[in-house]
C-alpha cells in the first residue's frame, strides 16, 4: 500500500500563521502537524509515500522531511499548482501509485490509535474505497454520511446545511486505482473544486464496493486556531513524565510533564502539567508555564504566565502578564517593561513579530 499526504491549501482560518508556512507545519506538542500523519502510515506499514504541496512555501515542507530517510519512509513530492480539491490533488498522483492500493491522509488531521488496523483490514479486502467516519456534533463543515436503511453507505455530502448525519469524514481515505476514473468524470462544484465526495459517489452510484468505518479515538481537523489549541490538549493529554534537560529544582517537575535535552528549567520556575519544553530552552525563575502548553526548541521564558498555549522555537517572552489561548509564531518575542498589575492577554502572532507591551 502507498500513502498520499495532503500538504497544500492557503490555510486563510489560520492567518498570520500561514503567511510564513503551511498550516501542516504548525507543531502541536512541539512536532508538525502532518509529522503526526507520516508517522501514523509509517507505523501502519506504509513507506512509500507521496506529499502533495502547493504554493505556500513548498521548500519548507521539502526542508523537514527530505526524502523521508530520517522518518524511515521513502517521500515523493507531487506539486498542485492551483488549489482546486481533494479530488484533483489525489488525481495529481496517478502516475506515483500505479495499480497499487492507497491511503491518501489530509495532513492538518490528527487521529487517535491512528490508520494501522484500518489499513490491514483495506489490504484483505476487494473494496474499491473506503471511508473513515467519526461522530461529531457540529458536522457542517464536512463531508457527512448518509446511510440507508441497513445502515450501509448511500451518499456522501459536503458541507451539507441540513447534515443527513452526525458522522463526518475524518480526511483518510483508502482507494484502489479505480478512483482516479471517477475522478476523471468530476466537473467543479460551486466552490470551484473538485469534490471526494463527489467522486466516491460515482463509484457508490456503479455499485462498486465502497464501505465506512467509524474511528473510535478523538478526531481533530485543524482547520482554526481554537482546533489547533485543542489538539495540542488533546496530545498533551498522552505525555508521560520525560526529562533529559537540566531541572534546578527537581520538585517542581511533576506528572505530565516532557522536559527535552539542553532544555534548563531554573529554580523558581513553575511548570503544571501537561507541558512540554523544546530542546535547549531556558524557562527562568520568573515564568510559570501551563497547563497544556508546548514551549518551542531554542526559545527563552524569562517571565510570566504561560497557559493553554504554543510558542514555537527560537521565540523569547519576557512579561508581567498571563498569557492564555495563543499561539506565538517562530522566532517572535513579547516583552514588556516595569512591573505592573499583570494582565491576560491573548495572541495569534505570526513568525518574526515583535510586539512590547
């Protein structure tokens, strides 16, 4: 089985963020998103695998992953000029798999228990496709199932208004060659794209066998920054106590908490779990960090409130304030003067911003 992973789109819900880079590059417990998708195929035996990149910084996507040699996989990377659907980035493909099976994975999705008993069920099989689904409880703004009366797949709808269901498309499919014909066949919807749905019910309407399966872990698409922090919970919620760096004060790391080599924690810091410290950063005496939040590689805490976050690397804050609910960018830095009384703030910051409060 070959994987194809979805890494285009201009990602307009997560600016300024993207306006540096692909949404599938924003870290979530300090590693990249899609990092968490190649990962989960690799684990799932699937080495061989195409990245679809589009025109938002594609030399950053090639910069991390390489040819895939450091990850174990063997990386080919398929270019979409123009961001016109799902279905045309995979038909972009076609060449890459061949007549073998393949999973495609969008890469701003996070699947707990990942793909690796979906893919050995696909593999034993004869379906032509099929289908992940998750229950959710707001499923507008995806695809969404509708089943008939035996509860079998009927059709697929995109953004439906009046959703048939609750179930909603996770963004991991798994296909075997005959769906680029129907891919073939699509015209542009009114988003001016060309639609998965779409395709899989060409294949549902010849009668070709398609079936679901429902996921029985947390599901995240990545789509906003509220999904982004979320998810950054949702993993940090799995970390078991790991430190290789320097802690000057032994009691104040306890539980959840992953403390990475070169990282130095000074005496009279406060970290409440879960937390995450990046690779030869310096939280100062003065800072208090998390709950849920990741501290970047390289990045410096010196002072301040530090909860339900992401800073990402090379970034230094520096305040008399509590900063919630933000994601800072890469090689940014927030400072503020005189003490004073503290207060909360929240920041979406794009990389190399510097704002003095």
């Amino acid at each position: 089985m070959k994987g194809i992973i979805l890494h285009g789109g201009h990602g307009t819900r997560l600016r300024p963020l993207t306006h540096t880079g692909p949404k599938q590059l924003i870290p979530v417990a300090n590693k990249p998103i899609s990092q968490y998708v190649l990962e989960d195929m690799r684990d799932s035996g699937v080495t061989d695998i195409a990245i679809v990149v589009g025109d938002i910084c594609p030399q950053k996507v090639k910069n991390h992953y390489g040819d895939g040699t450091k990850f174990g996989v063997k990386i080919t990377y398929v270019h979409q000029h123009q961001p016109k659907g799902i279905a045309h980035a995979i038909g972009e493909c076609r060449e890459f798999v061949g007549e073998d099976l393949f999973v495609v994975y969008l890469g701003d999705n996070l699947l707990k228990g990942g793909i690796k008993k979906f893919a050995k069920s696909f593999e034993e099989s004869n379906l032509e496709g099929m289908v992940l689904l998750s229950k959710i409880k707001n499923p507008q703004r995806f695809g969404v199932a509708k089943f008939d009366k035996k509860g079998n797949l009927a059709q697929l709808i995109e953004k439906p208004k009046t959703p048939p269901s609750n179930y909603a498309l996770t963004g991991i499919y798994f296909f075997r060659p005959a769906i680029f014909e129907m891919i073939g066949r699509l015209k542009p919807s009114r988003r001016g794209e060309l639609e998965i749905t779409e395709a899989i019910q060409l294949l549902l309407e010849q009668r070709r066998s398609v079936c679901h399966k429902f996921v029985g872990g947390w599901w995240k698409d990545t789509g906003t920054y509220e999904d982004i922090l979320d998810a950054n919970r949702l993993v940090l919620e799995e970390l078991k106590l790991d430190v290789k760096g320097k802690v000057e004060d032994k009691s104040s790391i306890r539980g959840k908490v992953c403390v990475e080599e070169g990282a130095q924690i000074k005496r009279g810091a406060k970290i409440r779990p879960p937390v995450v410290i990046g690779r030869n950063s310096i939280i100062g005496g003065g800072a208090s960090i998390g709950p849920y939040t990741s501290v970047g590689d390289d990045t410096t805490v010196r002072r301040g409130e530090i909860e339900n976050s992401i800073i990402m690397e090379h970034c230094l804050i520096d305040v008399n304030e509590k900063i919630i609910d933000s994601i800072v960018g890469a090689h940014s830095e927030i400072t503020s003067g005189k003490a004073g009384k503290p207060k909360k703030r929240t920041f979406i910051v794009g990389e190399k911003s510097n704002i003095m409060l």
